[in-house]
C-alpha cells in the first residue's frame, strides 16, 4: 500500500489524467460506435447525398458522450485493480500504482467523466443510448472487473460490455435495436477472445502475480486458451458474413470478409501449432489489423451508396 500514501503529496498532471483514460483503447471503442451509427442511419443513393444526410450535431454527441463513458469506465477500472496493477510489470507504471496521482482523485475523475457521458448520450442523442452506455459501465465494473480475481469466465462476462459500443452508436442513428445492431454487437464480442487470449497468453506470469484467473494462468499449457482461440476465430467467419447475408454489405464484403476470416483463424492455428509468445503476439496483430479491416469493407460496400 505504500504507493498510495507516497501520492498524498504529489500533484499529477495531466498526462497522468489521460493516461487513465486508456486513448488507444478508446479510439477502437469509439470507430466501433461511430459504424453502429452509420449503419443505424437510413440508406442513400450515393456516398456524397448519404454524407449530407448525416446528422453531423448528433454524431459529434454520440462519439463525445460514448468517449466519456468509456473514459471514465476505464478510470474507475484503474481505481478498482490499483492494487493488482502495482503487481504487473505491464501496469506498475501506471499513476496509480506508481504513486503520481492519490487514488481519490481517479475515483471522482472517473465518475465525473462517467455522469458527463451519460448526461451527454441522454441529452444530446436520446435516453436509448445513454442506458446502454450505463449498462456497459456497470456491467464491465460490477461483473466483470471482480471476476477477474475469481474465475477465467470473466472474459466471456466482460466481452459482453465489450461489444457494447456499436450498440451505442446504432441507437443513436436510429432511436432502436435492431437485428442489424445484433449482428454488429456479434462480431464484435467474438472478435474478443482471440485478441484478449493472446494479451492474457503474452502476460500470464503478470496476471498471476496480481492474483487475475486469467486461462493461460488457471491453464499454464495454454492448450485450453488455443482450443478458445481457434473456436471463436472459426465461429467469426459464418457470424461476420451475416451483414453480407442480411443486405447490410454487399459481395465485395463478403470475399473480403471471409479473406480476413480465414487469416484470423490461420493465426490461431500456427499458436495452437506452436504454443509460443511470439505466436500468440501474431494473435494480437492480427486481431487489431482484423477490425478496422472488416469495418472499412462494411462501409465501403454498403449497398446503395
């Protein structure tokens, strides 16, 4: 506990106030919302008429108030695990763990940000978006966080949050849920596991030091979490054609979805092949190449524009 009162006398500033807010976590939960709001919107003959149908004053309050929200979640995480987090290599150099900030200035900074979000998602978009922002904050800081220490099912429960974003935008461009929101949200909490299983792989001796049943912790042979790995990579194939299926894309995403699929999967594959680090970082870059890939085919091959 010493690096909590080491910080009574320090004056954090405020790249320590960012650094809480985890930016290169953000930027992919709010390109996650910003394509629940396109395709929450309605269709238009062509890209330039559909650009200018494009509710630019709501969009700006969607992207601001889901960055908000995720912000603050990922502040109030940090005050939450602060103690786990002086254990781990990856995270001891934190603010809080490593003594820049007192732990109460992040709690009432995540929960302003948090209320910020919220107030801004009800007021400036609508009261359908602004719940499901706060039903991702609690369940990722009320279920998810404090199973972490429990059981390796916490990933399943936390990719549930996780998935939450294009759920976001989608109810603001549309004011509902629909099943093209669905399809959206299941990608994306597919697309999870195998990013957040080769971050838990390349870190298992850290999330054992602090206590975290990550698999690769509970199961040191990692042959479960390639089993995951692979499972999940291969269900994400059928599952990311849907849009393609449902009318949402058109052929080119489907190729390219099943492309980018299949080498999704191949990755997982060479991990299970070879029970490594390095095959499982290969996991993890694949994984973020893989999202903003199948995004931009969506958006590239929405029919009509």
């Amino acid at each position: 506990m010493f690096f909590f009162g080491r910080a009574e006398g320090v004056r954090p500033n405020m790249r320590d106030y960012i650094e809480l807010t985890k930016p290169r976590i953000t930027w992919l939960i709010l390109m996650s919302t910003g394509i629940g709001y396109f395709f929450g919107l309605p269709g238009a003959p062509n890209w330039w008429v559909f650009l200018k149908a494009i509710p630019l004053l709501a969009l700006l309050h969607t992207i601001f108030g889901t960055g908000l929200i995720a912000s603050g979640t990922a502040t109030l995480n940090q005050w939450y695990e602060r103690e786990a987090d002086a254990r781990m290599r990856r995270t001891a150099h934190r603010p809080l763990p490593a003594g820049k900030m007192p732990a109460r200035n992040a709690l009432a900074f995540g929960i302003a940000l948090s209320v910020a979000g919220f107030l801004e998602l009800w007021l400036g978009v609508n009261l359908l978006s602004a719940s499901i922002g706060a039903f991702t904050l609690v369940s990722y800081l009320f279920l998810y966080t404090p199973l972490k220490q429990r059981t390796w099912w916490s990933t399943t429960i936390g990719a549930i949050p996780g998935a939450m974003p294009p759920m976001i935008g989608y109810a603001a461009a549309a004011g509902a849920i629909t099943r093209e929101s669905w399809v959206l949200f299941s990608i994306l909490f597919l697309w999870q596991f195998p990013h957040f299983y080769s971050i838990a792989w390349m870190y298992k001796e850290d999330y054992a030091r602090a206590g975290i049943r990550m698999l690769p912790v509970v199961e040191p042979d990692c042959r479960s979490t390639a089993r995951q790995i692979i499972l999940y990579g291969f269900v994400l194939i059928p599952v990311s054609l849907i849009p393609g299926i449902l009318g949402m894309s058109g052929r080119v995403y489907l190729i390219g979805a099943c492309a980018l699929g299949v080498w999704f999967l191949y990755s997982g594959v060479r991990v299970a092949l070879e029970r490594s680090v390095r095959r499982a970082r290969g996991v993890l870059l694949t994984s973020v190449l893989y999202l903003p890939l199948i995004y931009g085919l969506m958006l590239i091959d929405r029919p009509g524009l």
